[in-house]
C-alpha cells in the first residue's frame, strides 16, 4: 500500500482544518459476530482464523429446553435418573475452560454459556410415537437445581470471512476478531458477512441496472453504483452474487432486505451468506472518485463485506491508493451533495438559504470555472491510512 | 477555581456541537467576551484558537484586561488558561428484568427518564429465554433487577428465577453492572460471586461501574415517585461533567438567583431534557426542581420507529413520503451538521419539533404544572435557527395557558457552568452571567378557550416611551414589536372570558420583549389542526412562514 499523505501547506492552511475528515481505509480493523442464547463461538481467543473457517455455530431457531439436572463434578454418569442430562461438551469458548474450574474429578461443574447437547434421553417428555430429535444450545441458568438451555435442533456455521486473530470469544455473547489487512470504511450494512472476488461492472458511477446482475458475476462482490434498490438486491440474491457495494440504500429497501433474510433465515433451505454495504449512508449520493478508484485497484481480488462495522475488508498488501490532491473535498451534503472539486479558501460566515447563517468555504467544483461557496460543515476530506510496511 | 480566576474558557463538548466561550471578569463582574459553535469533529484548541484571534482582532484591550498582555500568544493562552467543561455522556443501553409488567413499565419509566435507551421484558410476558436474550445483548451496560419494596405474590414467584438468569447473564458478560432495585435486593446474595456490592447512594458519579451490583431503591420512591431510581441510574449512565445535568443544575442555581419558576427544553443528539426548578417555602429559600432526559427526545434518534416518522411529517411542512423521511432522519444523525440551510433547515425544524413532542409526552406530570416566568430553548439543533422560528417551535409545543418569557442558550453556557460543584460559586457566577447567558427571544402570552369569531378581542401594549394596540384574531399568532430589554404593560381585552392567568375577559400582564418581541399565541390548546396532511401542512406554513419569511430563499 502506497502512501498518499504527505502533509502539504494547503492541508495546514487555515480553514480547511475545519472540514470534516473522512478515513477511507483502516487497518487491522476489530470486527464482531454477534451471538445470541443458544450460539457458540468454535474458536478461541489468541486463534488465528483463515477465510472460510467455522468461528461460530448459530442455533436459529434456539427455543427453552428443561435440561434437567446436570452431572457435575462428582457424578460419572451421563445419563442419570430422574431427567439427568447428558454433561456439557467442552467447547474452545466455554466459560470453564480455564483450570481453575476445573474440579477433583477433572469434571467441570456446567456453567452458563455452555453448550449442551441432549434430547434423546428426553425421551418421555415426548408425546407418544414422535420422534426425538437431539437439540444442542447453550445453557442459560439453574433454577432449582434444574438447568434451562437455549437449544434446537438445527444449526448453522459461520465462517470468518477475514484472515484474522480472535480477540475474544464467548458463547451466546460475540466473536471478535482482529482482521489482517485493510478495510475500506462503510455508512452502513446489512446482511451476513461475506465474501468474493470484487466486480466493478461499470467505472462511471451511476445506478446499476438489475439487469446487470447475471449469473456470470455469481460468487462475486459487485459495485452497484451509487444506490442499490430491492430489485437489485433480489436478484443479486437469486443469482448467487455474494455481496454488493453501493454509495447509498433506502431504508425502505433495506427494511425489504431484512424482511427477505428473514424468510431466508427461516427456511430449512441452506442459504449462501449475502451482504451489502453502503459507503455514504441512506441518501442517493454517487460513490466518491477517491473510493471508485481504490476499488478499480482491487477488482478481481478477494475481498469481504464485514457487517459490524460496516466494512469492506481487503488484503493490504500491494494496494495502491489514489494519488489526491491534498485540497481534494467532496459535498457531503447539501445542494451540490456528491460533487468533488479543490478547496481554495474560507468564506468566513455567510448567509445561506433560508436566512441561516453557516461558515462558509470558497470551492471550485467539477469542472466549474465559477467558484463556489458552500458551508464548510457540507464539505468532506478524504484521509488514506499510511504506508503498511 | 473561579475566585482566583479572571478569565474562563467554557466548553460544552456535544455529540455533534462543539461549543466555546470566553467569560472574563471585567469591570468587577463576569462577562460573556464571546462564543463559537462548530461541528464536533473540529478541533477544539482549533476552535479555542479561531476564537481568541478574533477577540484579538476585534477587541485586542479586552484581551490584555483578560491578563493576556500586549503580545499575547493565543496558543499559549488556549493552552494554559483555566476550562469549565461540559461534555454529552454517550448512549448506554440498559436491560430491564421485572416479574410483571406493571413493575417493568415503572422501572422503564425510570430508567427512560434518567436518559438510558432501554430494552425491557417480565417474567409475566416472556419467558426466560427473550429475558436472556434482552440481557445478553452486548451492547447492554447495565441490567436492572426490580420489583416493589413489598413484592406481591405474582412477582415473589418469579424473582428467585429473575436473580438466577441474571447471575447467569453476568458470568459470560463480567463487564455487565446489575441494579437491584426495590424487593430485588435480597436476591443479592445469588449474585455474591459476581462483584462488590454496595447502596448506590454510597457510590461516587463516574466512579467506573462494571462489575458492581448496586442495590437501590424500588421505582416508586423519592418525590415524584421514581426520581431515587432515576437518580442513581442517571449516576450510572453519565460521565463526571455530564452536560445535561449541568444544565439541570445550572437551571436549579438561576431559579434561586431570580426568584421565579424556569424550565429549559435542551435537545440534542443524543437525546433532550426538559428540567424545571422552582423557588417554594417563605422568602423563597429552596428550589424544587425536577428532570427527565429521554434518549429518543433526540431529534435524530437512531433506527427511528414508525411513532418517530409520524412525529416528524406532523410537523413537516413539505410533503414527503415515509421512507424519505426515514432516510433524511439517518443522515441527519449521521451527519448533525449536514444541510443546515435551505431544505435541509426547514426539515431539521421538523425533527427538532417532533423531538420537544416526545419529551413533553414523556413527562406528563411537568406538562400538567403552571407555565413558567421564563422558558428557555437550549442545543446544538437551535443553534443555527433564525430566534423567531426557536419561540414558534417552544409556542407549537408547550401549550399552557400562561405569559412567560422565551430565552434561549445561543453561548450553550448551561451545561459548563453546571460543572462548577460549588453551589455558592455557581450562583455568583450566573448571577453575573444571567443576562449574557440568556439570549431573550420574546414574551409570548398564550390565553385558552378562545372561541372562533372574526375577534377575540384587543391587546393594548404600553412601553416607556411607546403604546400600541392590536386587534386579536382567533387561530392566528399575532406579533407585537417589542425589542430586547424593554418592558412593557400588556392589556388585553377578550370577547369572551379565557383561560390566562386565571379565567377572566380582562387582564393586564407584564412583559419583556426580545429578538421577535411579544408573541400572542391565540390558537387553540392544545392545538387543534385538521388530520388531512395537506390541510395540515398548510395551516403550518402559514405560521412557520409569518415568523420564518426567509424560509423560500
């Protein structure tokens, strides 16, 4: 990764400190994988993780099971009288893994947190004639000497979409992860963390049509311009593209998304991870040129949509970063929102529409040969994280 | 500090303002030399330093009387002179566990007031697995145990169970504090292995929390009933500092000093807060205040409910659709200072009135006491308002019939000087400041059970040096010219009797003017507008329009 930020007299002049700085890229970002009852974490912290590998398994559909009483530290039987259940399994992140839980016997008392996994020897709790399919969940507490458990008996496995190290790692609470690499800085996401090699199907920017989204870019992550809409998303979904990058979603759309993951969610019907990230936030604003040209940089190359927070996760090595004036800004928002151009000097307080009085800066957008003035607060800098030795 | 000091650099560090002032102590009293505002991602020595150059400029003998010296170096003086600073406590999420749901509304209703966003369930309504959930969720700080002081049988059933699952909840998230409140505490042996326990009343403000169980008081206690748990819960959630509360405090001190009942209405970012003091007993010597800071009287409230988005088009005067709302109400919180002007200004006008909406809900008991003498607007959202729109938005709103004068915190001086801990020195301090600190914005004079009619009667307005008279027609907000620091005597001639001072055809009021002088407010209360969107939207406008006429510019 190349450096781009050398500090220059503009960057210091006064005044353009006052614009808002927007880091574009990260390094080593911390991402987390939130866990609810129920859910494990399959690493432990200090873990190093790849693409691909299994960090937690989810129990969707993770309902209140009466354990039972559960053997502890004294007991050998895994299969007591009197509804005794099985004993906990140990797992990378139990909370009792540590030594100093453990006990006499080397058998660890169950703790909250634990997973548990049972339901065979629950036989006769079970109407008569129906089958008894094993459960597996967390446990959540004992009362009265019984415990209650978070548990179903359908699962499914995330898989770290990042190279990274595991910072922390608990049961039914979160994963957490250091990524190697770099990240490029997102509004807001939605979905599940993914993965894929990135598609830049048109430089320009400008809204893709659904159209565009054929199966040929299927396992990809594709640059949808500056607003992505529930069609677009829909078939994105439909043709197993895993991921897509847009300037900006609708909340409605979004809220169409959710419900649509929902569904997915609920079916039995394994589903392929999907996510999408918007660089700007709700408003329809095309992606900055800084940001489309990284990301034509990165085209072809593996890459991952980290939900929280929202990233988009890349190797860092070798990356080169765009090469921007240091007086390079951008309208945030605002009536010129989404135009680029170079700063030249502050305005001082001006009156602005509607009688509202703002600081003002003295800009020169696209290719105007008018200066314009704009409040400062509407204005935006680009910052490159340094040079990754 | 403040007695050995001549100059004061306050600082009210919002989530989305950054507010700077000088207050120097020339000519034997402390003055407002000057303020800033800036977006809070600006630097804030940057800002200090933007500021005293132009003190410097403007004023270069101000600067030398403040002790800086003929070749002052204003870095030095950002670096070295004395700070009172205020800053906004982040949002913290707490977990509300009760046996009923009678119980879980009076804890909520507590922990809502002291400012927490709150996720809440009972034994009575779900089971133990969405109580877990509720509790394991990882941005939950605090989880809140409670039940009555006398548990009745429905919730001495559940509470053995409660106290289990949150014991459990605090092995996997250790960094968790607990509140146990009410009959909740004798269950505090269950959480022994957790961390220290100890009376929240023993517990210092921003002493670190994790890992405590604080026992406190059951959600009916303290005067009005909730305010000892919203107290300790207040004390959980803020940092040393917390600018909300100074606020609070500063208006509890000002109430003392002038002798009169005041509220302020501050929203912010991360929430509002609506506090009023009152001065009571013979002579006045002690102030009776009370408080509530709900986290969703933000005017951009994170992931805003449909309740949200129906507060915000009521109050819109253009049309848009719901999810247009939505996603403006989301960049709005993203970025606080984006579009300030133009469109932009007139739809932060309506989330900043939806916000004064869900605050006055919150606190129907504040709603139902006598208006105040003085009513003050403070936050980062008025800030870069025009005054005369500030006063129809506080008028739009809290509607009791009353006379009271409309002042706003334009320096955002509350906060920091709620920071002094001393309460003599704060009181010197404002006593000096009162009239720099309160910028006056008008009187507003607001009769109830006006009838429909071509007049309601007239108002006769004798100053110093001037009279007027006006005719008063009924569902309009007439404006009287009426300029800062003057007083004036309002006589007012009704129709039929109305509702003012008490119930009455004629009265005779005193007024103090301000930047858009003496507002008569002869609209209904509460304030009745036709449901139809369009009609609605009209009827606004035309009243945003009489006081906001730059609005098409």
């Amino acid at each position: 990764m190349s450096a781009v930020e050398p500090p220059s007299e503009v960057a210091t002049r006064a005044g353009f400190a006052a614009v808002a700085r927007r880091q574009v890229v990260v390094l080593s970002p911390t991402i987390h994988f939130r866990l609810r009852p129920g859910d494990r974490a399959l690493v432990a912290p200090g873990d190093t993780v790849v693409p691909g590998l299994p960090i937690a398994e989810r129990t969707p559909d993770a309902r209140l099971v009466h354990v039972g009483r559960l053997a502890g530290p004294s007991r050998n039987s895994s299969h007591g009288a009197d509804g005794e259940a099985s004993p906990v399994e140990p797992t990378p992140a139990g909370n009792a893994s540590s030594p100093a839980s453990l006990e006499g016997d080397g058998r660890r008392p169950p703790l909250p947190g634990e997973w548990w996994a049972g339901g065979g020897e629950r036989r006769r709790m079970w109407p008569r004639g129906k089958p008894t399919a094993p459960v597996g969940g967390t446990l959540l507490f004992e009362s009265g000497g019984r415990w209650l458990a978070a548990a179903a008996a359908r699962h499914q496995i995330v898989e770290s979409p990042v190279a990274g190290i595991v910072r922390e790692a608990r049961n039914a609470v979160e994963v957490t992860i250091e990524a190697t690499g770099a990240a490029l800085t997102g509004a807001l996401a939605a979905g599940e963390p993914s993965r894929g090699h990135l598609d830049v199907p048109r430089l320009a920017d400008g809204e893709l049509w659904a159209s565009a989204l054929d199966v040929g870019r299927s396992g990809a992550v594709v640059v949808a311009g500056s607003r992505i809409s529930a069609q677009a998303i829909s078939r994105a979904r439909a043709v197993s593209i895993h991921g897509l990058v847009a300037g900006s979603v609708g909340q409605g759309d979004l809220r169409d998304f959710e419900a649509s993951e929902m569904r997915q969610s609920a079916s039995l019907v394994e589903t392929i991870p999907f996510g999408l990230i918007a660089l700007d936030g709700n408003a329809r604003r095309p992606i900055p040129t800084p940001i489309l040209t990284l990301l034509a940089a990165l085209v072809g190359r593996e890459v991952a949509i980290v939900t929280n927070p929202p990233l988009l996760v890349f190797d860092a090595a070798a990356v080169p970063l765009p090469d921007l004036p240091s007086d390079w800004i951008r309208v945030r928002s605002g009536q010129h929102a989404g135009r680029e151009g170079r700063w030249l000097e502050p305005g001082g307080l001006r009156r602005f529409r509607s009688g509202i009085y703002l600081e003002a800066a003295v800009v020169r957008l696209g290719g105007d040969t008018e200066p314009t003035v704009v409040p400062v607060s509407d204005l935006e800098r680009f910052t490159f994280q340094v040079q990754v030795p | 500090m403040i007695s050995q000091s001549r100059v004061l650099l306050a600082l009210d560090l919002g989530s989305a303002t950054t507010s700077g002032a000088v207050l120097g102590h020339v000519g034997g009293r402390w003055r407002l030399i000057a303020h800033v505002a800036a977006p809070c991602h600006v630097d804030v020595d940057a800002t200090l330093f933007r500021l005293l150059t132009r003190v410097k400029l403007t004023d270069p003998k101000m600067l030398a009387e403040l002790g800086a010296g003929e070749a002052a170096d204003i870095r030095a003086l950002v670096a070295t002179w004395p700070r009172l600073v205020a800053r906004t406590s982040p949002r913290r999420l707490v977990a509300v566990l009760a046996g009923s749901r009678r119980q879980r509304r009076r804890l909520e209703t507590s922990a809502l007031r002291a400012g927490w966003l709150v996720v809440g369930g009972s034994a009575e309504e779900d089971d133990h697995l969405a109580l877990s959930r509720l509790a394991l969720t990882s941005e939950v700080g605090v989880v809140l145990l409670g039940a009555d002081r006398d548990p009745g049988g429905d919730e001495r059933r559940q509470l053995p169970d409660l106290a289990a699952l949150v014991a459990a909840v605090t092995r996997s998230r250790p960094e968790l504090s607990v509140v146990l409140a009410g009959g909740a505490a004798v269950y505090e042996p269950a959480l022994a292995a957790f961390g220290e326990s100890i009376p929240a009343s023993v517990r210092a403000v921003g002493q670190p929390v994790c890992g405590q169980v604080l026992l406190a008081p059951d959600a009916e206690a303290g005067n009005p009933p909730g305010a000892s748990l919203q107290e300790i819960l207040e004390g959980l959630r803020t940092l040393p500092n917390d600018s909300r509360l100074g606020v609070a405090r500063s208006i509890a001190s000002l109430a003392q000093i002038l002798d009169r009942p005041i509220e302020v209405l501050e929203i912010g970012l991360q929430g509002g807060l609506w506090s009023r003091s009152e001065p009571v007993g013979l002579g006045h010597p002690a102030v009776v205040s009370s408080h509530a800071c709900p986290a969703d009287a933000s005017f951009a409230p994170d992931n805003p409910s449909e309740e949200v988005i129906d507060g915000v088009l009521a109050w819109s005067t253009t049309a848009q659709d719901r999810h247009r709302v939505m996603d403006r109400l989301n960049d709005l919180r993203r970025l606080p200072w984006g579009e300030a002007d133009g469109d932009g200004a007139v739809f932060r006008l309506a989330a900043a009135k939806a916000a004064i909406g869900r605050l006055v809900e919150s606190s129907p008991a504040m709603l139902a006491s006598s208006v105040p003498e003085c009513l003050i607007a403070a936050g980062g959202i008025f800030a870069a308002l025009p005054p005369s729109i500030v006063a129809l938005a506080m008028a739009d709103l809290l509607r009791r019939p009353g006379v009271c004068h409309l002042a706003i915190d334009h320096a955002r001086l509350l906060g920091p000087i709620g920071a002094v801990e001393e309460e003599q020195e704060r009181r010197r301090l404002l006593a000096d400041l009162a009239e720099d600190i309160l910028l006056p914005l008008g009187g507003l004079i607001l009769p109830a059970g006006i009838k429909v009619g071509r007049s309601a009667g007239r108002l006769r307005l004798k100053g110093a040096t001037a009279a007027s008279e006006i005719e008063l027609h009924p569902g309009t907000i007439e404006v009287v010219d009426l300029p800062p620091g003057r007083a004036a005597r309002a006589d007012l001639d009704f129709r039929d009797a109305v509702k003012l001072a008490g119930r009455g055809r004629h009265f005779s009021v005193d007024v103090r003017g301000g930047l858009c002088g003496l507002l008569v407010d002869l609209r209904d209360i509460p304030m009745r507008i036709s449901d139809r969107p369009e009609s609605r939207r009209l009827a606004l406008e035309a009243w945003q329009r009489g006081m906001w006429p730059e609005v098409d510019e």
